[in-house]
C-alpha cells in the first residue's frame, strides 16, 4: 500500500513536470507571415529576432519551398561572411524544425544564390530556463 502512494506520487510528480515542459516551450515561426523567404529589407529578420525571447526547449520553424530554400545553420564567422566553411547543419527539404536545446547563440543563413547577402539571415540567442533549472 505504502509503495503504490509512493509510486503513484512520483507518477504525479513527473507528469507535473511533462506538462510544465511542454507548457513552457514556444515554436517560433520565423519571419512570421513571411516565412522563410527574401526579406523587404536587410535587417528584417534581425528585428523578428529582437521581437522574440528564445529559451531552451524553444523550436524555431523556417517555413519555406525544398528547391528554392535552404537553412544553414553555421557559426559566428560563417554568419558574417555568409560561407559555409564550417556549416553545423543543412536543413533543405522544406519547412524545417531546428530545435533549441542549448543556450547560446544560434546562426542561420539561406544558402541559395546571394540570399544570404540581401539579408535572408538570421541570429537568434538563446537564453537558459532557470525555472526548469530549479525545478530539476
Ligand atoms: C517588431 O515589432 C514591432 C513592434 O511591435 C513591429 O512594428 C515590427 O513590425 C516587428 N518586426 C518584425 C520583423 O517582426
Ligand atoms: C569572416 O568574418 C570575421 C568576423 O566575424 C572576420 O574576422 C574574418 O576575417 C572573415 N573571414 C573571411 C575569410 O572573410
Ligand atoms: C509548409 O507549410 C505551409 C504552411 O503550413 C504549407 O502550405 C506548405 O505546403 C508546406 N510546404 C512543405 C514543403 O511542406
């Protein structure tokens, strides 16, 4: 009796936290109704970015066509150059979901002709959850 309490409790506990979890996470559509695209001006998506708050757990979603997009995610030095010497991840199949799993800076850039350039690039920065921190 005693250990179906206890266990039922940890069961109450966890699915508390499951839900606080999940709860606490936002998708992000970058751009907004943009979407994924060439912006109307160079520092467009640097705005949608400062008009977000990104936290871990967080998921940004790049919506856009595979063929005439691509998401690079890349470092700081690739970012400002708009290379891919040293490209973390391609994401080119189309609307693509990049999870935030980790805080710090995250740099992306669509790498189809001279996008990048014309301001199809984004930095998000990506803060740690000191709620969840103190809950674990
Ligand atoms: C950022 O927020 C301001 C104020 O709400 C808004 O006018 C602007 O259109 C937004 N820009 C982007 C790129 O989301
Ligand atoms: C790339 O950008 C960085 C600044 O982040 C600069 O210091 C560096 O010289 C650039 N590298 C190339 C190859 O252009
Ligand atoms: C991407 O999402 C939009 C909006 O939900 C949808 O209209 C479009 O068909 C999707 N494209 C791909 C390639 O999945």
């Amino acid at each position: 009796m005693a250990e179906k309490m206890h266990l039922s409790f940890i069961i109450f506990v966890m699915t508390g936290f499951i839900i606080f979890v999940y709860v606490n996470s936002t998708t992000h559509l970058v751009g907004d109704k943009l979407g994924w695209n060439l912006p109307g001006y160079p520092k467009y998506y640097q705005d949608w970015a400062n008009n977000h708050t990104f936290v871990v757990g967080d998921k940004l979603v790049f919506q856009y066509h595979p063929g005439i997009g691509t998401v690079l995610h890349v470092n700081k030095e690739d970012f400002d150059n708009c290379t891919n010497r040293n490209t973390i991840r391609t994401y080119f199949r189309g609307n693509s979901t990049v999870p935030l799993d980790r805080p710090g800076d995250y740099y992306f850039f669509c790498s189809v002709g001279k996008r990048c350039e014309l301001g199809q690039k984004l930095w998000v920065r990506v803060q740690g959850k000191t709620s969840r921190k103190a809950l674990m």
